[in-house]
C-alpha cells in the first residue's frame, strides 16, 4: 500500500505543488527528494519543512493525506510592516469625540 501526499514550496508570486505517490513508512526528506526540491530550488535545499503548518523534523512519517511544506525565510516581518504602516497614516480628526 502507499501514501498520496502533496510537496508545497510558496515562491514569490506563485506556488509549486508536487503530488506524489510513496511507499508507507516515508519520511518527510523522502517526500522532498521525490519532489526534486534540492535540485529545483537549491536555496531551499536546507530550508526547514512542516506537514499541515507545523514544523517538523525530516525524519517525521508520513501518512496519507499529508501536505509537506517547505518554509522559506521571511524577507519582512509582517508585524513590523504593519506597525510602520499605522505610524506613517495620520487620521484626520481625533478617535474620539466629547459630547456636547
């Protein structure tokens, strides 16, 4: 019997979906060297991997179903982009407002 699992790398502007098909008792550097991803994206050789949004080691099973993800860097933090992005805009009339 084998496992049906899917390879997911988000690269800038589009993402690449591997499926494949692999014996039971595959691990999670199995999947990414059935997917190529080394070869493919050689930045991303050591890049860490997680199934379903959790970080996980290489050496982790799979089972079927699983959705292996390679995690790159971040280039921004996203709550510092925010916070900046808040600084920088001024509203235009106090929050709030006395009665009269």
């Amino acid at each position: 019997m084998s496992l049906r699992i899917w390879v997911v790398v988000a690269l800038p502007g589009r993402e690449e979906v591997a499926e494949l098909e692999l014996p039971r008792g595959a691990t999670v550097a199995d999947a990414l060297a059935a997917a190529r991803i080394a070869e493919r994206h050689p930045e991303l050789a050591q890049a860490p991997a997680g199934i379903w949004s959790r970080r996980v080691a290489r050496d982790e099973r799979l089972r079927d179903g699983d959705r292996v993800e390679v995690y790159r860097e971040l280039r921004a933090d996203a709550k510092a982009q925010r916070r900046e992005r808040a600084r920088r805009v001024r509203p235009s009339s106090p929050r709030s407002r006395s009665g009269p």
